[in-house]
C-alpha cells in the first residue's frame, strides 16, 4: 500500500472515495434512493423495457394484471396461495407501482372463496386467446422491490415461459417466510421428465425495510443472480439453463408456505421500477 504523495493526488484519492462512498449508498438502496446497475457483463446491450412507474396508472401496453389463464382475476391453484389476484389491488402513484393484499373473502371464476386478494403484473396475455406483450429469452434483469414486512406474504420477481407449460421457470427473488433471506432459483425437467430445481439463498438484509435492486443475467451457457449489484448465485450446468421465450412477473401472493397471522389484514409490495436488456 503507498501511503502519502502530493495534495494533489491526495485531493483526487479523496474525490473518488466520496463517489464511492456515494456509489455504495446507491447500490444499498439507501434512503430515497434505489440503484441503477444495468446489465452486469460488458457488450452491446439495448434496454428492451423500461418502466418507472410514471403516470397514474399501470401502462396497458407493457402489462397485464393477471396470468395468462385470466378470467375475471386468477390465482396458481397448485401452490395453495389464499389470494384471488385481481386489477384493483395494482395501482400507480408517484413512480412507483403498489401490489396491495387485503384480508377479504372473494370468490374467484374458478367457483373457490379465497380469504384474500391480491396483485401482480406481468407481461404476458390478458387471457388464453392473443399474444402475450413481451417475451424474452436472454438478457440482463432487474427490479428495485421494497417487500412487504408483514408475515404470511410471499412476494416474487420472476419467469415463466410463454408456453405457459412449466418448467422451466427462473425465480429472481422469492420470500418464502422470511423478510431477511431472499431465495432464488431455476425449475428444469429431467430427461425422465421428473422436475428438479436448484436454491440460492442470500441474507440476512432489511428486505422490508428499504428498497433493494435484484438483479439476474441469463445467457445460454450461465444464470447469474445479483443483489444491489453483488453476485449471490450462479448456475452453469446447460441441463438447467431455460432456452424459451418467457414472460416477466411481479407478484405478491400470500399464505406460502404459511398463513399470515390473525393480526395481519392488510400488506403492500412497492416497486420503483423494471428493466431489462438483451444483446
């Protein structure tokens, strides 16, 4: 280590530890402030969607509120979830975009009463009939998400294929019981045509308590997933990586794996913004 050297080079040494400084609050999603990584390889990468949330609703040209199974609202009746997802609990105010879960019987088209509702966006279908919005296969993903603090909610940022047959599937960050430790993964079939997937985990942070930017590369030869610009989770195995065009999705759902309290009524996941790159 050189210690010393001119006022000069000590002024400039002390300029680019304050932008650091400046940088890593940034990237920590400090007060107010949430972080743009962009892509995280060098090349010739073009932003392909890009919402901020501006306006005062959600742009029906980038989403839709449902999955593409959508009749009068919809649910993923193979988790178990307690919520009926539906277009008034997705709203857009002050560039950020809200998903509420409210404790309220409603009775979904599939003839069930869910205990609650909720909302999610995606870029897929309005319903089984069309095209869906955007697909991707490959690029550079990223949301900055504040998750709800309230226990029993099970928010997630991820990719399902627009086949709407999965796997595979790539989970950016999901919440599973927990606001400290985020969760990540990739579903496969095996060439028996069993599923399988693999975990990545990352914590302990406040989740809830501020927002943080998360982040995954696909290309075909590696999954890389990011938190605040850090590399959490890789994987290379090529029996693993999705090469199919796939839908993004936020969503808060609730009840995986457990209930939320008889205290809890009421959570919402914010989210500044949505970005993705492709070469």
């Amino acid at each position: 280590m050189i210690r010393g050297g001119t006022p000069r080079s000590r002024r400039r040494s002390a300029a680019l530890a304050l932008a650091a400084a400046l940088l890593a609050l940034t990237a920590c999603g400090g007060p107010g402030v949430t972080a743009v990584s962009g892509p995280a390889t060098p090349g010739a990468w073009r932003l392909v969607l890009d919402d901020g949330f501006d306006g005062q609703r959600l742009d029906p040209a980038l989403w839709t509120t449902c999955y593409d199974w959508n009749k009068g609202g919809c649910t993923i009746s193979s988790n178990h979830e307690s919520q009926w997802y539906l277009p008034s609990q997705v709203s857009v105010r002050d560039g950020r975009l809200a998903l509420t879960a409210e404790r309220r019987d409603t009775r979904g088209s599939d003839g069930k009463t869910y205990p609650w509702r909720s909302g999610m966006i995606s870029t897929g279908r309005d319903q089984w009939y069309g095209e869906p919005r955007r697909t991707f296969t490959y690029g550079y993903f990223e949301a900055s998400i504040r998750i709800p603090a309230e226990a029993g909610m099970f928010p997630a940022f991820w990719m399902m294929p627009a086949s709407r047959f999965t796997p595979p599937e790539i989970d950016i960050m999901e919440f599973l019981d927990s606001t400290t430790q985020v969760s990540m993964y990739v579903h496969w079939r095996e060439p028996d045509g069993e599923r399988a997937r693999q975990r990545g985990t990352y914590g302990p942070s406040d989740f809830a308590g501020r927002f943080h930017v998360f982040g995954l590369l696909w290309e075909p030869d590696a999954l890389v997933w990011y938190v605040d610009g850090v590399e959490t989770f890789r994987v290379t195995d090529p029996g693993r990586i999705p090469d199919v065009p796939m839908e993004v999705i936020v969503n808060l759902a609730v009840g995986v794996p457990k209930e939320p309290p008889d205290s809890v009524d009421r959570a919402r996941m914010d989210v500044d913004w949505v970005r993705a790159w492709q070469k």
